[in-house]
C-alpha cells in the first residue's frame, strides 16, 4: 500500500510531474482553507465568514484579537505563500 507521501514520491520519481504537481495544490489549497476556516472560526469567532455578507456584530464581541496573534496570522500567511511559491 502506498501512503500520499509515498504516492508523491512515486509520481516524482516517475516523471509524472503534472501529477505530482496536482496532488501538491490539492494538498496545499486544502491547508490554506484550514488555516483560512481556523481564523474564520477562532480568531474572529465566527463574525466574518467567507461568502456570507455582512459581519455578524453580536458575535465580535467574543473576538479577542491581541497583537500576537496579529503577529501569529500574517507569520502563518507568510510561511503559506512561500509553501506556494
């Protein structure tokens, strides 16, 4: 049986590059909605949600953005945009 990793290994060794590349922006587009759902759903505590209009006031009051986690965001996107890159 061969793992995803194993699985990339194979595709890359093989030469099947288009492959392999699709399997990474899978894998990469699946980590950046996670990330992108944590900040939804942590961070914000669900007042701003992608594809839903408006902001939901009620629920920013138990958002509690301090500079470190400010900090903490823009280092992860930053670490995400080099992964793509």
């Amino acid at each position: 049986m061969v793992t995803h990793v194993g699985m990339e290994k194979v595709l890359e060794e093989d030469n099947h590059q288009d492959a392999y590349e699709l399997r990474v922006r899978r894998g990469y587009g699946r980590v950046r909605e996670a990330w992108e759902r944590f900040i939804e759903e942590a961070l914000l505590a669900g007042a701003v949600v992608r594809f839903r209009k408006g902001v939901e006031k009620k629920r920013l009051r138990a958002a509690l953005i301090e500079d470190e986690h400010f900090k903490a965001v823009c280092e992860g996107d930053s670490a995400l945009l080099k992964f793509h890159a």
